[in-house]
C-alpha cells in the first residue's frame, strides 16, 4: 500500500521524524503533512467510551499502516481495539489544494455498532532547506547530510566564508560589519542557501514558515533573502543576470527567528549567509541554520513548530601559504634612506616574474618591516576563495596599512586585539611562519603547519606571542601550529634562524637553518688553507673589518656562538619531531650571532653579519642579504657557499645588499617584505581529521 | 651492542625524541642525558678541517650507532667520514655518578693520521612524571598513554577532580578558592602525581628540574608538593601514614613554572593536583602538566628545557541521577503553614527507608520550593567521588541553603552567575532533570540524558533557561542535553507534565506524561457509566466542587486542554526521538489543565487539579499528590486509575495531600522536594565517544 515515489530527489528527513497528532470524533481536524515524514495517532486515545472495533478509510494519496499489526482479515472488517492501537500515515507527494486529502476512522461497539467516527483532512506540502552540502558549489536538493560536518574527501557539510572583505573601495570597513548587501557583488562573498517547497498555493490558515537560530550561532552569522520570488538557479554564476532589488536580512543577531513567505506551488527561495567571525577559542567554526513549520494553535498562544529541516555550515578557516607556493606580489616600503635596497629588490622581484608593491612613506611613516605587521592568507569554500590579511598587534607606524591599503574588494581582513602590554616583539609575524605540507608519523598536514616563536614554557619569565593571537591561530585547525623557542633572539623571531626552500627532490622542500657551527667550520677551513687575514664588512662605510683569525681567535665570541647553537639545535630537534624531518631535509647556514646586554640583564642574539637565512623566496629565486664575508680569490666565501648549497637545489640566490637600511636595525631581506602567494591546491575540507 | 634493559617498567617517551648535541674538539663536554631518548650528533659540524675518518670508542654502558651506516669495516679501524655522518647514542640506565659514562671520536687525515678527538662525558638519568592514565586508582610507572586522553573501557588519560568540597564546616568556602592544603584529608580531593627519578646523588652543577604548566591551563588547575622526601606508596590511603608537615603550592595562575627538588639515587615525589573548574563553553577540560629537566647555559641566559616529560588530566564532569537510581536522602522544607504535608513526606520517605532532612523555616524563609533552587549530582574519578549540588541562578529565598547547609566535607558545590535579567521561572531545577539510561539509534547513553525545558526556538519572544547555565550543561558532554518545550506552562517547569519511573521489564523504565486526553477518556467513561455527578474537589476548605459532566460540558475547558495536549505531545515526538522510545515505553496519566492569561497577552497552562505527574520517586514507592478526583463507590477514580498504571510496574503510590500548601501556590510534591541519590555503577570516562 506505501508507495515511495517523492518529487524530491532523496527524501530523508531526521530519521524516526513522527509526529503525533489527535483524532477527535467531535470535530473534524484538519492537518498539514509534511512528505517524508510520518503522524502517527492513538487510536484509543480519542475513541467513543466502550468502542471495541475501529476501520480506517482514507484517500487515495494517504498510505497508513497500524501498529500492531491486525490479524489476517478482510480489509473492510472491523479491526479489534486496543490500549496500544496505533494508526501510522503519511503522505508522499504535495497536495494541490488545501485539505485534499481525508483520512477517517470509524470506532465500533462489542457487536460491530457504529459509536462514532473521526475525520482528518490532509494537506500535504514538500520542505527543504538545502545547502551545498556536497562541496561542489551548487546547492543540491535535501541532500541528506545536510544537518552535519564531516570531513574528508568522503566527508560532507556546507561551508560559510567570513565576509571580511570590503565590497567598498572609500569609507570601507568589512562587509561583515554591515548588515545589509550593499552591491550586488557581495553575494559571491556568501553561500547560497535555498528553500524549496511545493504544495498549494498558500499554506491552510494561521500556518507559516519561519527560519531560526540560536543565540549563540547568532554571534557568528547573517542571513539576508532574494526578494525576488522568481525561481533562481543554483549556480551563483547567474545570480548576475537578475536585477536585484532588494536583499532583506532575515536573522542576525538581533532577530534569531523571522517568518519566511510561502510561495506556493513549486517554488524556490534564495538565502544568502554571511559568516561574521571566524573560528577562535570560544567558536569551534560550525553554525546551524533552521526552517520550521508552524502550526496556529489560537490567539495569544505560540506557533507550534511542527516541522524542523536543519542544515549546517562551517566557517572557513585562515590559512597560511608557505614558501614552496607560487608566489604573486611582493610588498616593500619605502623610506627616505632604502632607495638602494628597493633598487635591488626591484631587479630581484622583476627577474622572478613577480608584482612589486611598494608601501609609500605617507603610509609606512617609516616603518620598513613589512614583513612584520601583517601575514598574508587566504579563505576558500567551494564557491568562492579570496585573500584575507591578518593585521598584527604589533601595530607599528605600518599599522594602516593592512585596513587602509589591502582590504577591498575581494580582499579580506582580520585582526585580534591586545592589550598594549601583553604586546612584545614577538607578536610580529617574522615570528609567524608555515611549513610545506608534511607528513609526521602517518599523520598528513597537507597544509603544512603554522610556526610561532615563544619563550621556552619552563621560563619564570619571557617574552611570548600574545594569548589572542595564539588562541586565534589554533582554533583554524587546519595547520595544526608548532611552538618553538625565539625568546633567546634579541627581536625574537623566528625568520632571523630559520625558512624553507623549494627542492625538486625528497619532501619538496629543504629547511634552511643559521649555524654557527656551519660558520666556524668555513673559517677554520679558510685559516686552515691560509685566508686568516681575509676581511669581512670590506668595503662597507663606517664599519670597520674584521678577519677571520680575528673572529677564530675570539673565545667570548665563540662561547656566544656555542650558546646560539644549542638554541637553534634545540628548534632543530622540535621541528624534526614535529614536521617529521630528518637531517637529509635541513640545510645548516653559515651565520655567526653576537649577544646584546638586553632589559632584566638577560642577553639575547643578534646577527653579526647580514642573516643570510633571512631571505625571500620567490620560486627557485632567493634574494638573500648580502653577508659582506670574507673574500677569496674576489669572491666571498659566504656568498660562494651559500651559492653552492642552494645551486644543488635548482635555486638561484640573488644577494641584496640591506647592510645599511635594515641590518644595521636588526632586519634583513625577509623582515622588509612579504610575499602574498598562491593559496593551495588542496581543499581544506579534504582533510582527514 | 645496544641493550634494552630498562629499570623503568615501559620505557617509552615520546617517539622521535632525539636531542641534537655537539661534539668539540677543543674542550670536553659533559652532558646530561635522559634514559629512553637518544642523543644525536653531526661529526662532521666540529670536525677539525681536512678530517676524512673518524672512529667511535664509549664505556660499557654507552650504546651507539653510526648513519648512514660503515661499510663492513673492522670496528677498529677508521671510517669514512662525510657530511651527513651522525652518530647517535644513549644510555639505557641511570648513573649512580657523575660523568661516569664517556664517549670519544678520533678524527683522522687521509691518511688515517690523527687531526684531533672530541670527548663527552655522560651522565644518565631516569624522569618520569606519572599519573593513573590506566584509571584504575594507582599512579603506574610511565605510562606510555599518559601524555593523551581517550574515552572508553579500552580508553586511557587521568582523570581530576574539582575540589569544590569545603574540608572546613565553619567559614567555610570551597577548597577550590584557597591556594593552600588546610587539611590532611584534603588531600584525598586531589590526584597524585608522582614524579620518580633516578641518578647520581645530585645533577651536574647547574642543571634542575621544572615543573611547569600553560597560562590558558592555569586558571584551571593547581598543584601542591608533599614536603616528605620519603618514597611515598602509590596508594592514596596511604598518605594518611604519613605526618604531612607541608603541602608547598608549586604552579598556580600566578606560577606557571617552578623548580622542583631532585632527591638523587632512587626516588619518588608526590603532587597532588587539585581542578579549579568545571568544563565550560571556554574550557575542553583538558589539562597539561609538564615536568622539564633544564640545562644551564650561563649567567643572564634562560635555561634549555633538554627534556620534557607531559601528563594530560581531565576534569570530571558533573553527573545527574536519574529517578531510577536508589535514593539516598530527601530534602523538604518546614515552613509555617505545611505541617499536613510534612507529616504525609515523613511517613512516606520512612516507608521507603530513606533519610529525610528538612530545611527550617530560619534557612528557607518561606520558600517551600526545595527542587526548583538547586540539582543535586556528583563528580567521580578512580580514586574518590562525592556528591556536589549544582545552584540554581533563580535565587529565591531558599538561596543560601545549598552554600551554607550542604556544601562540607566531600559535598562539593558549583553554581553559575547570570545577570538578573537573563534569569527567569524557566531557571528553576524542576526544569532541570535527566532520563534514565538510553540508547538511540545504536547510540549509547549509560548515564542518561539531560533534559531541559525552553522556549520554542521558532518564538520571537519567550522564557529560555539562562545561557550561563545551559553552556554549563551542555560542556560536562556526558549526559547530552535535550531541550524540551515548557514555556507553554506558567510556571514553565518540565517537571510539570513528565516524569520517570523505574519499570522491571522492557528499558527499565517508563515515561509518564501529562494527558489531558487520558483524563477526558477516564471522565467521559464515568459519564457514560452513570457518573457524571461525581464531583471533584470534595472535602477541601475553600474548593467548590465540581462535577464531572460540568467538566465534560465546558467547550472553552476541552479547547483549553486540547492545546495543552497538543505541547505535549510535541515533547512526545522530541522524547521519542530523542531518548528513542517507543509508544510501549509512555504512559500517558489522567491530568487536566487550565490556561491563565499571563503577562504579554500570552495564555499559559496550569494543573486544574494536583498534578500526579509531579512526583517523589523512591525506588519502588511513588508519593503523588493527591488528585482530589470524583469518587466511585468512595474511591477516586484518579487514585485508582493511578494505583492501577503504576501497580502494573510493581510501583506502590502513596497520596500525599499538598492541596492548599503546594498545588494552589503552583507546585506540587517534586517541586516541594528534592532526592540525593547512589551515584550510577557506570564510570563516565567510560564513555565511547
């Protein structure tokens, strides 16, 4: 008798979605069905005192089944009665008309008497709130996952984007702060969400839909609506094509429920959803949206919702791009006093194909390291992907530059506030890295891992990044991040002893770290084969040379140098553990450390000559600080060793004389510049959790 | 070569934990080295210039390995040196003295002439920082498993307690809230964690070991040292063995890391660590210790963590009990007026055997209703458990009674603080209870599941139960809440239509709810029977009785009782859903409502006659209000309909008269009482999640 022919695609609603409602043998009740659910009504409950016997009659659309089952008899006999008698019916296609469908039940005395009869009228509608919860950016119809996140390549889960880029160009601030769609434009930045219903052309009397989220959720998304009732389709490409008028919200944080219009017959309505802040401590990323029928129950009384479809988003994480990944523009400043710098960066960044931007002194007021008060990243969902700045807390004379310059038009921005004395250096994002993908003991972080620098955790005191921007960086949960130990750097940050270069071979990249060890081996070997007396910083103004027997016989320096060994050995062993390395994947560079007296009588290291491992790669080129070593036979050892090392790689070093301008104020290439790059291949979703 | 005899009983540190060292050939190293790690170096980083060969030479209890490794040599004779070749060595027992291990490497010419040797001596040492990670009440030794938790039977990670009980009965606060043990018994609040070492009588000058924790995990967790130095037993009935002369405080909030004492030779410390709070939104309730062995490096540096052992706790969640679980003691209020009642509980709680304690009038100031200010629970871990009263934010007059009458030795207490104007009747615990065990769609719940009454979440406006308090719930992850609809009620308290009762047969239980159609069934059979003049309300003072065809006869009454029907039988869909029920799991009772006009134009439902569902549930007897129904033949058919659904159960009800005192003022007997019960047999870390 059931038969399961649904206009929609897979009908699956919450598993075990009964609804119990009442027979009366008093008045005829009229009920609106859902399809794909199930009513379910005692027949006791409501029968006529001393009925014995009950039969059920019902129109042809109306499949019911009764529960326990009645014995073998003729389907028009009266079926015995009992305390637990139950009729189960449902519907399984949308009703035309109101009330179009009629189930009745007779109730029967001990010799077959009629007692009474209870007559429901049925009207039947089709509901789904629909997402693209199969990733494919098109919002399929009641796709049954649609209510959880799973993830992985198998895994399912509609997924929301921050909507923090500025469709405006003046007067902007992100979109995310405003709540109205200000340019058409701005829904791209959103997932489209649609209901699709079909049944009569206005739902019985007093019934209505209404979309709804919780409080909390509310903190973290907005939902406006296509005012158009035309049928719109599924592909956000043609979202262009119509002329829209008018995008009301429908939820935010002020409103948690609002009516939806019905339009009757078959239909389609288009929701856009904006996510308004991303996953942090308090937010673990997922936002659960809902769609109900209510049903009258009488003045000053609430709507009962008799109808529930849910579906879930997650929001987008940031995500950061490591060395190994295309790069598009380059961003230096410049100052009053960088003009040979910028001359040399501009010739390295045009010879590898890339954009350069320059931050002009207006902006930067002087602040040259570029590289420190903002990391590039990006947020991606399968209909959409655009990059969003992260703005330090550092909050330097650059502080404006990521808010006034970078945010725009699909350009997004994020920030975390801190207290100005929970602020320290090492809140500047050379202290804030990210590996190539790696995989550590058959775990996969095909996203690679973030990289910050704090102070050692056993230490009574120390300099750390900030709790917020810490707690901000764990909670995206697709670079799961690795702490390791720059406090006992002078600025502290981790790009002053460590980065990572593209390789053709092995895991697809080489860890590049500064070693003194490395340092003292290439000198030696110079004293050894009679260089002694070459000079290192020839050439430089106001800065007097120095030769390597000079350094080789310097026992303080040495102790110096054996110290800053045992701290970059130290990260060495916690990267090895941590991106599963091993030391064919890491290159030691010569780089020699001074220590400066610092605040609390504490030393802390510095670079002696230009950091070399303070570079910018820009595919197989890197524009590495010109170290000013000593020189044999015109060429300098640094230069030729370094030359050596990543020629084995396919890579290609240009070095760039920052002496001046940046090392001298404890910068070098990379602390001048940032890279914004390519985002990844690799879908975040596609990861195994 | 290499040995594996290890005098710890697992020995198995973190995989991978290797420490990069460095060899020299100008001065002798010495070095510290924890038994099951291994150390590592580079030969050629500080091998003298020219160097081709190097040959290895160590004391017995030395092992080592060269990679990549020799060729099939002699292992005497020299080997072939290049950059990558790396040696790497450990010890697999302690030292008993310093340095008394050494390891050498000859660095030889091309011609096998010796350039120079680097020599280290070595000096072992066993650490390991321990818990029960396997739960069964002893502190093993290095537990592999300790550094991770996992739910389940095959599950592993320690488990912590919030020490909210008050060892002091007089000014008394929650140990919790002060940073020192004040008394021995304490102790037993709190997990022990052993910190067992093995070595020469002291470490080499300058090394220590440090105990140290996060700054998010601080606010969580505190540690306290036993002073003795004596090996104390794993067993916590021990301590009390022992003259405890001082519990030193090593990490709180404001000391995340400290230096701990090593003892030498053979030796175990005791801690003991006590939780500050329960899991929140904010808080996973998960929390790492971790215990350092710090190498000096020099005056004005910070110390290098050389070794880092890491245990996890999880705090223990607050627990329920269901009505089916064995009572312990009752708790009612005294107040001027309620001698009748409190004479009918007495006798009822002595029938049933358990204890009665009352609230006199001086602690409850009028206030009767003991469910509604407070939840009772507990918190349980291997090694100890004791109940803890959850507050209610109501705060009504009967506010003080759970801090001052119940919090004490092992009776812990927690609340949560809402602002005024988030706290409504909804606040109240009668709307606060939990099922029964349950399983659902294959999903377990060995300790039920939390049940709570809200707000429809389609209403616009309406009663909710306060966030504070529901994020609190919904963090112990235990008994997973469910959310059920009361705002349709005045007082707005699920406890007003539904219950649970312990059943012999079928899930071990029975649902009741509220059914206003059952009571219209009862009434209508007395009618057609020849009873419609029975009346309602005999016998009471102030009551004018009514009859049982007036009742039948009001149009507006039936209307008023349809609806409420209708919101519980919406809770019947989400309890069948949820719970996974089934219609033979409920039984509905005969119980008729009225609905008041409420503030806000909002129409909401009264009992019209003592609610039979709110009842005291004590094993097998049931104490239920007495309905004052009409009478056949001098019984009352709602007593017998009553006695008739629960004898079938084996369940004996006794009626207990709280007409005037209780059900006029809006309550009923389980309002006017509350039940500590026998915590569950199911030990929650016993989940699979």
């Amino acid at each position: 008798m059931f038969q399961e022919v649904s206009t929609f695609k897979r009908r699956q609603v919450t598993p075990n979605y009964h609804r119990t409602c009442r027979l009366s043998t008093e008045s005829t009740n009229s009920v609106v069905h859902v399809v794909g659910t199930s009513l379910e009504a005692n027949l006791s409950r409501c029968a006529p005192p001393r009925s014995k016997y009950f039969s059920v009659k019902c129109s042809p659309k109306v499949q019911y089944s009764i529960s326990p089952p009645p014995q073998e008899t003729s389907h028009l006999s009266p079926i015995p009665l009992n305390g637990k008698s139950t009729l189960h019916f449902s519907m399984s296609h949308a009703s035309e008309h109101e009330n179009d469908s009629k189930l009745c039940v007779w109730y029967y005395g001990k010799n077959k008497e009629e007692l009474g009869r209870a007559i429901m009228h049925l009207t039947a509608v089709e509901i789904s709130l629909d997402v693209d919860a199969d990733r494919d950016g098109v919002v399929e119809e009641n796709n049954p996952n649609k209510g959880s996140w799973e993830w992985g390549p198998q895994g399912h889960g509609a997924i929301l984007l921050v909507n923090c880029d500025s469709e405006r160009t003046y007067w902007k601030k992100p979109d995310s702060e405003q709540n109205f769609v200000s340019k058409v434009s701005d829904l791209k930045d959103m997932s489209m969400m649609v209901l699709r219903t079909r049944g009569p052309a206005k739902l019985p009397n007093g019934y209505k839909l209404t979309m709804h989220i919780s409080k909390g959720d509310a903190e973290s998304v907005r939902v406006f609506r296509s005012r158009s009732s035309e049928a719109m389709s599924n592909s956000l490409s043609k979202i262009y094509d119509y002329f829209v008028k008018d995008f009301p919200l429908v939820l935010c944080n002020e409103v948690l429920s609002q009516e939806v219009p019905y339009l009757g017959g078959k239909a389609e309505m288009t929701f856009y959803v904006e996510g308004l802040r991303f996953p942090d401590k308090d937010f673990d990323g997922l936002i659960r949206i809902s769609l109900s029928l209510l049903e009258p129950i009488g003045e000053g009384l609430p709507e009962t919702p008799i109808f529930t479809d849910k579906v879930v988003f997650r929001v987008a994480p940031w995500i950061m791009t490591p060395n190994t990944l295309q790069p598009l523009e380059v961003f230096v400043c410049s100052t009053d006093d960088n003009y040979q710098f910028l001359k040399g960066m501009k010739n390295f960044i045009q010879k590898s194909g890339c954009k350069l931007r320059i931050c002009h002194e207006y902006m930067n007021r002087g602040d040259r390291w570029m590289q420190d008060e903002l990391e590039f990243g990006y947020i991606d969902s399968p209909h959409h992907r655009f990059p969003v700045v992260l703005d330090s807390p550092r909050d330097g004379s650059l502080q404006d530059f990521p808010y006034n310059e970078l945010l725009g038009p699909d350009f997004g921005y994020v920030t975390r506030v801190a207290k100005r004395k929970d602020v320290s250096s090492l809140d500047s994002f050379g202290n804030l890295e990210v590996s190539p993908p790696v995989t550590v003991n058959g775990k996969n972080y095909p996203l690679g891992r973030i990289l910050i620098g704090v102070a050692f955790p056993t230490a009574t005191k120390g300099r750390n990044m900030t709790k917020v921007v810490q707690d901000f960086l764990w909670a995206q949960a697709v670079q799961e991040p690795v702490a390791l130990f720059s406090d006992w750097l002078y600025v502290g940050h981790i790009d002053e002893f460590m980065t990572f270069v593209p390789a053709p071979d092995k895991k697809g990249f080489r860890l590049l770290l500064a070693s003194p060890d490395a340092a003292y081996k290439l000198f030696r070997g110079l004293q050894k084969d009679g260089y002694g007396q070459a000079k290192l910083f020839e050439g430089l103004r106001n800065e007097k040379p120095i030769t390597v027997d000079e350094i080789l016989n310097d026992e303080r320096f040495k102790e110096e140098n054996n110290y800053v060994q045992s701290c970059i050995d130290w990260n060495r062993d916690v990267l090895k553990r941590e991106l599963g390395l091993d030391d064919d994947d890491i290159i030691d560079l010569p780089i020699l450390f001074k220590l400066e007296l610092e605040d609390e009588n504490q030393y802390r290291a510095l670079a002696y000559y230009p950091d070399m491992v303070n570079m910018i790669v820009l595919g197989k080129n890197l524009g590495v600080p010109k170290p000013f070593g000593p020189k044999v036979n015109g060429r300098c050892v640094l230069e030729a060793e370094m030359c050596s090392l990543m020629g084995a790689l396919g890579l290609s070093c240009t070095f760039i004389d920052d002496f001046t301008t940046y090392h001298k104020l404890l910068g070098e290439v990379h602390c001048g510049s940032n890279v914004r790059r390519q985002p990844f291949g690799f879908k975040w979703w596609n990861l195994e959790k």
